[in-house]
C-alpha cells in the first residue's frame, strides 16, 4: 500500500487549518448579530443585479448544498476511495466531512446571528456561519489533496477549487440568507478542517 501524500508540508498544513479555526472562533466573538457595514452595502448590491440567469445558478448551487445531491456527491467520493483501499484518505475525508457541519451547527447555536430579511430560500437555523460556504470550503479542498499530486502542478486545481468555493459564496448572498461574513467565515471554517485533518492523517502515518 502506497503512503498517502496529501500535502508537501503537512505539519504547516495542520498550523493553517489551525489558524483558520481560531479566527473562525475570535469572529464569532467579535462579529454583532446584525449586519457589519459591508454585509448591508453588500445585500444590497445583491438585490440590486437580480436575473433569472443568476437565480437558477444560485438555486442549483443552493441544491448541491444540502439533501440528496450533496449526499450522492459524498458517496461517490467515499465509493471511490473504498473502490481503490485509500484508508487512510476515506478515513480523513469522513472525519473532514462530518466535522464540518458539527462546527457549522455548534457556532450557529452559540452565535444565533440572525439572518437577512427577503429571503429567496427558507434555510433552517442561523446566519453564522454558512454551512453551504462550511461544505464548499471542506469538500472542495479535499478533493484537490485527494485526487492530485502534491506540488506546483496543482495550482490549476486550487484555482478550480477556490471559484468553486466563491460562487457558493456569492449563492448564499444573492439568495439573501447570509450576510458576507457568514459566507466568508463558512469557507474559511471549511479550508480549516480540511486542512488541519488532511495534514494530521498524513503526519500520523508518517510518525
């Protein structure tokens, strides 16, 4: 069985993933539950470029997000993983996956930020932070240390990873159930977790 590779660096990586939670952790401390200036300037542009090109797009990426097109998504990543006995890889995506939405869950409990007036959608729970933004961040990061070699060669893959990540982003806010920060910190939540599992798997195989 060949060793799993996810990063180049991986006590660095668990450092970012670390960092990027504990500044999840001081936003929800320090961000109000109301909307920061730039979330109002923000919802309102958003009001302001309405199409129905837009909405369908916001409303597909609303769809990959929850029920059974993200469950199917999940699976096939896990099939594929099993398919070909990536353990340890199948291991770190499923402790990666469903921590995600347990923080995700956790701070919007504990911040209880309420949500932008008109939504388009009719989310469950809190504003803080966004677990669509949360699932993009993890699920999208994983797959690039899944599925490519670790290196330069990558970098057209964290490019597709992160405009991936932004247009979930842009989603939540053009559907008017998330304040830009949520939608920010939610992906920042996401990378995190990935990050901070991926590296730890791959330093604990190799300790």
């Amino acid at each position: 069985m060949r060793a799993e590779r996810f990063v180049s660096k991986p006590r660095e990586a668990v450092w970012a993933g670390a960092a990027l939670l504990a500044a999840v952790g001081l936003g929800a401390i320090l961000i109000p539950t109301g909307p920061l200036g730039i979330d109002q300037s923000w919802a309102d542009a958003m009001k302001d470029v309405h199409s129905g090109f837009l909405r369908h797009v916001a409303l597909v990426f609303n769809s990959l997000g929850v029920g059974l097109l993200r469950w199917l998504t999940l699976g096939a990543v896990a099939g594929v993983l099993l398919a070909v006995r990536r353990w340890l890889a199948l291991a770190a995506f499923a402790v990666a996956e469903a921590l995600a939405p347990l923080l995700s869950s956790l701070l919007k409990v504990l911040v209880d930020r309420p949500r932008p007036p008109g939504g388009l959608v009719h989310p469950v729970g809190s504003s803080y932070p966004s677990g669509h933004a949360t699932y993009a961040g993890t699920t999208a990061v994983a797959l690039v240390l899944l599925f490519t070699a670790a290196g330069s060669a990558r970098r057209p893959w964290w490019i597709a990873a992160g405009i991936l990540i932004v247009v979930m982003e842009w989603s939540r806010t053009y559907l008017q159930v998330h304040w830009l920060s949520d939608v920010v910190v939610g992906a920042a939540l996401g990378i995190g977790i990935a990050l901070l599992v991926f590296g730890a798997a791959q330093l604990r195989r190799a300790a």
